[in-house]
C-alpha cells in the first residue's frame, strides 16, 4: 500500500478500481466549480450560497469577509488544477491525492466545529463536505485495489 500512495515516480499508470478514477474526476469538476464560484461571484458566495449575514456587517468587514472566500476560492482553484493534471496525466497520484482531500475534509469539519463562521442557515458547503469526505474515503479504498487498473 505504501507504494500506491507514494510511487518512486509518478506516470499515467493507474492500477486502482476504474470507479475510483471516474469518481475522483467528480470531485475534481465539483472542486473547480467550487474555487470558480468563490472568485468570481461579487459576494464570493459568502451570503448567496453560505447565508453569511453580509448586510449586517460593516462595509470594511463584509468586503474582508468577501475577500477571504475569494482568497479560499484561488487555493481550492490550485488545488483542483493538481488534481486535473493527475487525471489527465499523473494517474498514480491519484491514491496520495485522495488521502490529502480525505486530511483536508477532516479538517474542514474540525474547523467548522472549533471556528464556526456565522451563518443564517447550515451552508451547502458543511453537508457537502460530509458527502466529499465519504465519496474520498470509497476513493482511496478502491484505488488501492490492484489487478483492475487502467494502464496508458
């Protein structure tokens, strides 16, 4: 298992369930939707999508808080481009990749839990996170599966 996760090379052999590749190319599509969302909507997403009460803000803090989702948004955009590079062309990291998304997930929840950011009603995000965090756990047991894998 420890060579499925750290390959001494990374190439566009995949030797995992195919399930798990197609089910990695969701989450990558779902994360780029997400990082593109939180850039380019005028509020970040932050009251239209997450019910942050913006208008109950200062102007100051609601533009910071803007900011910050648009910050978040430029780091889930990197991440999702790594994670498009691996499908198209790095296959083999596609286990490690999970195992980050599954460290980054975990650590959303906890954050969420510790950190709370006010909002009017549960966001999508923290029920999203739930299905990404199971979708990513079923991801990286079935690409470490051998024997089904796609070799190019």
């Amino acid at each position: 298992m420890k060579y499925r996760l750290l390959p001494s090379s990374f190439d566009n052999n995949f030797d995992g369930h195919p399930a798990s590749l197609w089910l990695f190319g969701l989450i990558t599509t779902v994360t780029l939707g997400r990082s593109l969302t939180h850039i380019f909507l005028p509020d970040g997403g932050a009251q239209s999508i997450a019910t942050v009460p913006l208008s109950q803000y200062s102007s100051g803090a609601e533009s910071s808080v803007i900011s910050v989702f648009a910050l978040w948004g430029l780091s889930q955009l990197l991440i999702a481009l790594v994670m498009l590079i691996a499908v198209l062309r790095y296959r083999s990291m596609i286990p490690l990749l999970y195992l980050f998304l599954i460290v980054e997930y975990v650590g959303r929840i906890y954050i969420g839990i510790f950190k709370p950011l006010e909002t009017l009603q549960t966001p999508p995000g923290a029920t999203g996170s739930l299905v990404i965090l199971g979708a990513s756990l079923v991801g990286l047991l079935l690409s470490l599966r051998t024997g089904d894998g796609i070799k190019n």
